[in-house]
C-alpha cells in the first residue's frame, strides 16, 4: 500500500471486519463489537472442562480467539470514540517485534487470509511464554501500569489482570507447549556507561547536520529517555539512570535493526520506520553513528571511550 493512502481505508476494514472483532469466543460467551463503536468486554471461561484453548489446536484457537482482538476498537490515548484499533500502529506504522499483517482489503472490507495468520502467529508467538504465561510482552503492553503491565506507547486497553480480555489471552498462552515457546533467556546486555558518556551527551544532546537534538523532545515525560540537567546545569547520575531505563523500551538487547531507536530516526527509504514525529538523523544503516549504536545494543561496545563514533 502507498505510504500516503495508508489508513483511508480503516474505517472499511473495521466495518468490513465487525463481526471478526466480534468473535464468538470458543471458551465463553460472544463479545458484541459491532462497527465503529466501543467493544464491549469479552467473556472469558472460568471452568477448567470447558477450556477451548486446550481443546484446540493452538493456531485454530489463536486466530478464532486472540487475532481479533487486534481489529477491536479503542480508541487513540486521551481521546474519546477514535476507531484506532491495534492495527492502527502495528500494522503500517511500526516494523518492529510486534509487526502484523495488513489485512486483505476486499470490495467489502479486509480480513486476514490464513497464510496471513500463520505469519502473524509467528510474530505474536515471539512475544508470549508458556512457561510464566503472566510474563508474557503480549499481556504486560496492554495492560495498567498500576496493576503490573509495561509502558505502552498505544495506551491502556486492561485495566487489571480480571479483564477478559486479558484472561482469554491469559488462557490460550497457558494452553501453548511449553518447550516450544518459552523465550530464551537474553544474555547481551546493553552497556549504562557508553550511554552515560557517549550516547546521552552527544547523540542525544547534539543536533546532526543542523537538526534539533533528540534532547529537544525527549527531555521529560513518558518518552524522556534524553534528560537534561536541571536548570541547564549536570546531569545526576539517578537522572541519567531514568533515561537509561526509558530508553530500553525502545531497545531489543543484541537487535539493533529491531530497536525503535535506532528505527524511527532512521530515514525509511533507508529501511527506518515509517511513523516518527521528529526528524530524521539517519538516512542509511551505514551511517557509522548508527553503525556504533547498532554495535552497543549488540555488547560490542561498552564504557567511556566515544572514539569509535565521536
């Protein structure tokens, strides 16, 4: 799809997919979504012999069940009524672990072929673990802050881990093989030091060819992961502690060329990510700033010395 007409389908695809964002859940009752307004909750079962996600194949199970939910109205953060879905963001807008498939537009609307699926289902099966199913990104992005979720850029969708939403997703990530899709664990490391001496004072604090530093955006708040002194003055240690911990939601430790930070300055004829407010410091990966970065979310870099950047 051209970058410029993206999205003026959306209301079709919603229209076209309300019954899908509908779904009649196979371990409950029917959520009633219909069209363009808010959804209402799902129903999740509650009783361990009627569990569908144990019954089902887990692909079958996944694309009845959780797909859907993808397609389900809520709304853009601090607005009222917005058809967003999450779609809205990953599925033309981002091109990071959290990727899917635009749906098929037909002449009355759009779905997801199987093949379609099956890829979407590989990348929502990276983001789960049937070992510690209540750790899984898939269920800690959308959820509150306030009842143990992450810092999502999309906004809340649950409020507590009693949604049914939640517990449906809950249900079918606890019915997945274990020894299938249980993460590794994640050795590489990314270094708080390079960040502290190299990253945050000069890629972060210093304009590239004229334009605004990413300081000048990204100070403060819930995306300030480039802080400044107080007052013009030093950084505290603590201070750039908080920016280093900001920053990693938008670091994949070891993927540099699935970290957003690396991705949304990065121009996208140059492969970076098609949605960014501000502007763009990279026009290719072979920019050897980028290349740097790219080795210290790798662990190739690490400490004090800025030389192979700066």
């Amino acid at each position: 799809m051209n970058p410029k007409t993206r999205g003026r389908g959306f209301g079709g695809w919603v229209a076209g997919l309300s019954l899908i964002a509908g779904v009649v859940i196979v371990a409950g009752a029917s959520p009633t979504s219909e069209g363009l307004g808010s959804a209402q909750p799902l129903q999740a079962s509650t009783d361990a012999s009627t569990d569908g996600a144990t019954l089902q194949d887990p692909f079958d199970y996944y694309r009845a069940n959780i797909e859907p939910l993808f397609l389900r109205p809520r709304g853009y953060p601090g607005t009222a009524g917005a058809p967003a879905t999450c779609i809205s963001c990953h599925a033309w807008q981002t091109n990071v672990r959290f990727s899917l498939e635009e749906p098929t537009q037909t002449p009355n609307g759009g779905f997801w072929t199987e093949e379609q699926s099956r890829r979407n289902y590989d990348v929502v099966t990276q983001l789960v673990n049937a070992s510690d199913p209540e750790s899984s990104r898939l269920l800690l992005k959308p959820l509150a802050q306030q009842a143990g979720g992450l810092a999502h850029t999309g906004g809340t969708h649950w409020r507590s881990t009693e949604d049914p939403e939640y517990q449906v997703a809950l249900e079918w990530i606890g019915a997945l093989p274990a020894a299938e899709f249980t993460p590794a664990e994640v050795e590489t490391a990314v270094d708080f030091e390079f960040y502290n001496a190299c990253v945050l004072p000069n890629v972060l604090s210093v304009g590239n060819y004229g334009q605004l530093a990413c300081t000048s955006c990204h100070s403060g708040g819930q995306a300030g992961f480039a802080p400044r002194g107080a007052g013009g003055g030093g950084l505290t240690e603590a201070r750039a502690r908080q920016g280093f911990a900001t920053l990693q939601r938008l670091i994949v430790p070891g993927d540099p060329n699935q970290s957003r930070f690396l991705l949304k300055p990065l121009h996208p004829d140059g492969g970076g990510t098609y949605a960014h407010n501000g502007v763009r410091r990279w026009q290719t990966r072979s920019d050897p700033e980028w290349q740097t970065l790219a080795a210290w979310i790798r662990g190739e870099v690490s400490g004090t010395d800025c030389s192979p950047v700066y």
